[in-house]
C-alpha cells in the first residue's frame, strides 16, 4: 500500500510539472515521464525491496528535476502555478499556519460569499510558565482546490464588504489583521453595492484602519487584490504574481482581439514579461516589503515546512508593524528589527496598540504608500520652480492656518455666542411685543381693501412664473468655447427619434448654441472635455500646476513609448490628467481633470501623482477638490503594478483631505471604468453624473469574457449607477456649472470656507 501511493504521489507530480509548463518540450519532463512509465511497467515483477530502492531513485530524480525547472520559470510559468488546484489555498494556511481558528461569515457553500474567507484565529506563544493565546483576524480569498462555488477566489461586492465589515471588527477588538490575497480579479458585477463602489469603500477605510495589517500575496489580481491588499506589510509568496491585469487580458488588448479570438501563447508569455507581475519585479519597485520563497515549483499542501516558515514570516511581520509605532522603544523592539525571521517565535510582544500608537501606525501606513512610485514617472519642473513651488506651499498653509485655524476658530466661536445671544433676544422680544400688537391689531384693523390686496399679492407670487435671477438662465450663444463639430454643416438625427420622434438637428446648433443636447427628448450627445474646461472651470483664466509631470514608459513595454508620443503629439498634453486653481462663481476650488482622448483617459504613476498633489494642494489651501472625469478607461496596463498602485495612493491623498475637513466632489461624464472607479473616484461622498456617462467596474466585453453572462446594452447608464446608489445625481450639461456652485455652497467640511 505505501508503494502505491507513492506511485500516485509520483503521477499527480509528474501531471502537475505538465501542467505547469504547457505545451513546452522540455528533456527533463520527457526524461521523468519516461522513468515513470518504465517504472511502471515493472512494478508487479520486482521484490518488494527492489521497488521501494527505484522509487527513491525516483523521487530523488524528481527532487532533482523540480529544482532544476525551478530555475527556468518564466512569468506564466509561475502564473499557471498560483492557478493549478494543488496551489495551496487559505484553508491550508489556516489548518497549518495558525493554530486555532473560527470561521466567521457561513462555511462552505452556505456563505454570503464562498471566494471570501474570514477567520477569527490565533498564535498560541509560551512565555515563561503561560501560555498565550495571539489573536488575529484573518481575511483573504478562497480559490480551494478545484471547488467551483469559490468562483476561483473572484470575490463579488458583498464578499468584499463581508471582508470590511470584519476588518472593523478587528479594530474594535484592537488585534491585528492577515490578509491573504489569491484572487485574479473582482468579479465584475454591479449589482449593489457594485464592485468597484465596494473595493473603493474598502481601500477608503483600510487607508486609516486603526489596526496592523500584514498582507500575503500569492496571487494579486488589480482591484480585486487592493480590496485587502493594503498592509503596514506586505509579503508576496517567490512563484506568485501581482498585476494589473491577467497576460491573457494584456494579449487581448495587444492584440486587437474582438468576438471571442484568442491570443496565440507567444504573445501572452511575451505580455507576461513585460508587465512586471514576478515577486522580484514588486520588491524592486518598491511594492512589497518582502519574498517568501517557496518550494520548487511552488507550494502545495504537503509542504509543511513551508506553513512553518510562513507561520514564523506572519509573527516577525507584525511584530515589526507593532513595534515601529509603540511610544517606548524597549530592548524588545530593537531585537526585533535586528532578528531574522527564525527568531520570531522566541520574541513575544504585545499586539494591542494604544490610541497614541494607532495614531502613528495610520500615518506611517498612508506615507509609506504616497512614497511609492515616484520612479514611475517624470517631473520635468526645474530646481528654480521646484524651489519657488515648495516657498508657495509654505506660505499657502501659514495663510491657512492663521486664517482658519488661529483666528478662524475664534472668529467661529464668537460668531456662534452671538447668534446665540441674539436668538435669545429676538425670543424675549417677541414674548413681550406679541400681547401689544395683539391689543393694537384689535383697537385699530386693517381694511378690508388692504387685506384683499394683501391676499391678492400672496396669490400672485404663488401662481405667476417667477422671473429668473439675471445671469442664471443659459443662453447658448454666450458659451465660450464651441465644439468644432459646430462648423460642419449637416444635419444629425437623435437616437431617440424613434421614440420621442425628435426633428433633425442641425449640427451647428446643436454643438453649438445647444451643448450637444437635444431640444426636444434631452439626449446628451458626447461632449469634448475642453468644453468643460472652458465653460465650466474658465480653464483659460485659471492657473495650471504640475504641468511638467510626464507619463512614461517604465517598464520598457514593447512600443508603448511610440503610443505615449502619439498621445501627447494628438492633445498637446504630458499625461491624461490636468490640475488647476479656479473659481466658480467666487468659490475658489482646485480641480483634477482626467482626459479621454489621452490614452482613454488610463491612469498610470503621472497621473496618479498630480492627483495626489492636487488633493494635498487643496487641503493646504482649505478649498474644495473637484474631479471631473471626462472618461477613463481604467489603470494603464503598460504601467503594471506601478499603475495599480494609484489605486490606493490616491485613495490615502482623499481619505487624507476628507479627515481634514476637505469637501471632494467627483463628476462622470462619458465612460468611466475600472480602477480609478474602484478607488479614489468612488470613494467620494458626494458622486455626480452628466447625462451622457457610463459608469462601472468593467466594460460589457469583460464582463461577458470572465462571467459568461450578455448584458444590457443599458447597464452602466448612469440612471442604473444613480439606482443603485453609485452615485447621488444626474446633471444637465447646460447646468454643470450652475448645480456645481449650488453643491459648493451646501455641500462642506468643518474646516474650510466656501461662500
């Protein structure tokens, strides 16, 4: 019996070394297989002694051999290893790693959301004569090993929002949480509370999570893996992967493919390659903090010393989140930072961290993520303006201080007693004026005729139209900028004509003196973004900052510089954001525009930086932010990892500006998808829409791709994203700028002034 599973030990190896490596030819896998079968061929006919002596051979050969591969593993290689159902999941992390747990949220196929794990667990740790139990609460995808309810580790929204319901749960609780990433991306389905609104609720609180976090990465799939990706520490497993988007997707893209072809497996190796994704590429660029390297060819539920390194990489880990922030520096923490990874368990430490040390432990998380891809892209501002930019940021906070904090609050303060006072008065006076003009009203009434006059007045302010305040109606000859369409001279038709049987549109009018809406069923045609510039945000007399920061090309992909090139030769800009200063109707705001027409409007390391600039300019200055997004189509795959960072970057740059008191205010306008939606952009309390925007998670041909399932052509118009409660209003175009001021002056935080 021990032979024959040995035998069988030996065939799932030999399966799964083909299955790692595909269609290859390799002699080493053709040699094993040859062994095997002559092996098998003679099993019956050799002694009992004989057979057990070839099968050491055997599995030394093996031993051998997979140590061998390992050295040869390309980028796909190690994707088809976190894919293949002996990759080890986190029910094996939790029976050999910890050693005790509760699983929380349903089991099994009875489950809110099966892909999502979570786990109440802990570390059992001698110190001296007791025994002390470590808790942690446990949080991570379940790919299992080939169950099908676990939809492959792609978690859906409320999978997602289970994972941060209980990561509050652990800052209750004050214990540290794990984080266990093995998802290829979120499952792309809006239904409420929509993908990429859940993911962008997630990173919004992990970004000031009072709580450690250590996160493990095996396998990171974009959005699906920042929605608990965002760790004090961060270790990715030496045969995973994180990226921006799956090789075979990248190939997709690449390639140009439509209606269900396939990319052929050289151009997915070669997308694999150039995208980063390795631990190796992340550690490099500063994305995770450490490798934990695996057995050859990854690891698998046999290899228990494997679960014992990750067991003693987990508690060194959070012993260095807890460590860096507590308020003594004993002897403790400095071993700790000295220790290797072996010494872990022989170092006990507290994990339960006071307000003080949760204060710092927020503030170290949210600088170490704004520090990271500052190699991504290029600033082109000269040391002079770099200098003069920095003297301006120190004096626009001293203005704000002084203005709003020192003297501001005082100011408020007796604002605040003296409206008091005076409601106290206006109170006292009446009481005491009411029983006179009751006795005057009675010894002297007012005529019949005056108070049919009187009625006749309310009656006419009550039934008459009322007349517009001067400058609030919009009269479309006074845009300021026309769309160029409003040259040719033709005729369009509405797509609603069937409908609503709209008249033919001359094309002058309608791009003109109409803004591209139709007079008579209100469809809104697309609109050039240097139509709002211009007649929302007056761009021509505003003050542009960060101009000089430039998308590049940092992972050298096969290219894509040329593409860049063509991009900024066609919009005359550096990247597919613009920031600015302005003013709406006397409200001083800053402004982030994302660019369509630059690259789809992708975000990548440029533009992901000028938002973060734009946000900490804002709340340096106590004003507004406001992001108008014309489109995006998402993080810019040719970036890689150091374009899904920006995900939570910016997320932390909000969440920042929100807590200091910010009012951010975000508006949609034709098709805007993907990871700025699932982060920074969704994360906003206040999220409007123009008529003509499409908003989600994925486009229709991704969704159908990964689900199987057709949509309706109809499934991201914004009336579906305002149902849902993606987002909180639907605006006019001809009334952006009127209903953006009315939103500044009701809309607002507790710091900053606005009328």
């Amino acid at each position: 019996m021990d032979s024959e599973r040995k035998i069988q030990a030996l065939k799932d190896r030999l399966t799964y070394i083909k299955d790692i490596f595909g269609a290859k030819e390799d002699d080493n896998i053709r040699l094993l297989s040859a062994k095997l079968n002559e092996l098998l061929e003679k099993e019956h006919k050799l002694p009992g002694r004989v057979l057990t002596d070839e099968l050491a051979r055997i599995e030394e050969l093996f031993d051998f051999t997979e140590r061998k591969l390992d050295l040869s593993l390309s980028p796909m290689d190690r994707v088809r290893i976190v894919r293949h159902p002996q990759r080890i999941c986190l029910k094996d992390i939790l029976e050999n790693v910890y050693d005790n747990y509760t699983e929380l949220g349903g089991k099994g196929e009875f489950n809110i959301d099966p892909s999502m794990l979570i786990a109440r667990a802990y570390f059992t740790r001698r110190v001296g004569d007791k025994v002390i139990n470590q808790m942690v609460m446990v949080i991570g995808q379940e790919k299992g090993h080939g169950e099908e309810y676990r939809n492959g580790g792609s978690v859906k929204p409320w999978g997602n929002a289970k994972a941060l319901h209980y990561m509050k749960v652990a800052e209750t609780e004050n214990i540290p949480v794990h984080t266990f990433v093995f998802t290829p991306g979120a499952y792309p389905v809006e239904d409420w509370p929509g993908a990429a609104q859940q993911i962008a609720r997630n990173l919004y609180e992990m970004a000031a999570l009072r709580a450690p976090v250590v996160s493990v990465f095996s396998e990171g799939g974009s959005g699906g893996a920042e929605a608990v990706g965002m760790g004090d520490r961060r270790i990715m497993l030496s045969h995973g992967y994180y990226s921006v988007i799956s090789p075979e997707g990248a190939a997709a893209i690449e390639g140009g493919l439509r209606g269900g072809d396939r990319a052929t497996p050289e151009l997915i190796e070669k997308c694999a390659r150039q995208l980063g994704i390795t631990a190796e590429d992340n550690l490099q660029n500063g994305y995770i903090d450490k490798v934990l390297y695996e057995p050859p060819l990854g690891a698998r539920p046999n290899h228990y010393e494997f679960f014992r390194e990750l067991r003693r990489e987990l508690i060194q880990a959070t012993n260095e989140a807890v460590s860096e922030v507590k308020s003594m520096k004993l002897y403790r923490a400095m071993v700790v930072r000295a220790s290797k990874t072996d010494d872990a368990e022989s170092i006990f430490m507290l994990w339960s961290l006071s307000k003080s040390a949760l204060n710092r432990l927020v503030e170290k998380r949210q600088r170490k993520f704004l520090a990271m891809s500052r190699h991504a892209r290029l600033d082109n501002t000269g040391l002079f303006k770099q200098a003069m930019a920095a003297t301006k940021s120190a004096i626009d906070s001293t203005h704000a201080y002084f203005k709003y904090d020192l003297i501001g609050r005082q100011r408020k303060r007796f604002n605040s007693m003296v409206e008091e006072l005076g409601a106290e008065a206006h109170l006292v006076r009446h009481k005491l004026l009411l029983p006179i003009k009751r006795t005057l009203d009675r010894q002297f009434p007012i005529g019949d005729g005056a108070e049919a006059k009187k009625d006749e007045n309310v009656r006419e302010k009550l039934t008459s139209l009322s007349c517009p305040e001067e400058g609030a109606c919009l009269i479309g000859s006074e845009w300021s900028w026309s769309s160029p369409r409003s040259q040719e001279d033709r005729t369009i038709s509405c797509p609603n004509v069937r409908t609503h049987h709209c008249p033919d549109l001359w094309v002058p009018d309608l791009f003109g003196d109409f803004a591209g809406v139709c007079p008579s069923c209100g469809h809104h045609f697309p609109m050039e973004y240097r139509w709002y510039l211009e007649n929302v945000f007056d761009y021509s007399v505003s003050k542009e900052f960060n101009r000089e920061i430039e998308s590049i090309n940092p992972l050298s992909y096969e290219q894509f510089e040329l593409k860049l090139d063509k991009a900024k030769e066609k919009t005359g800009l550096k990247s597919a954001c613009i920031t600015f200063d302005t003013v709406i109707e006397e409200v001083e705001t800053v402004v982030a525009v994302l660019c369509a027409p630059f690259r789809g409007g992708s975000v990548g390391a440029a533009e992901g930086e000028k938002f973060v600039r734009a946000a900490e300019r804002a709340g340096r200055k106590r004003q507004p932010f406001i992001a108008y997004v014309h489109g995006t189509a998402g993080i810019r795959i040719q970036e890689g990892v150091n374009g899904v960072i920006q995900m939570p970057r910016c997320t932390i740059a909000v969440r920042r500006y929100i807590d200091a008191g910010g009012l951010y205010l975000v508006l949609y306008d034709t098709n805007s998808y993907a990871g700025p939606v699932a982060s920074f952009l969704g994360c906003s309390p206040y999220q409007f829409a123009v008529h003509s925007s499409n908003i989600g998670f994925a486009g229709p041909g991704v969704i159908t791709e990964t689900t199987g399932m057709t949509i309706a052509p109809d499934y991201h118009r914004c009336y579906h994203a305002l149902s849902r409660g993606h987002i909180h209003g639907i605006w006019d175009r001809r009334e952006v700028k009127k209903n953006l001021h009315q939103s500044l002056l009701t809309m607002g935080g507790r710091n900053l002034y606005y009328r």
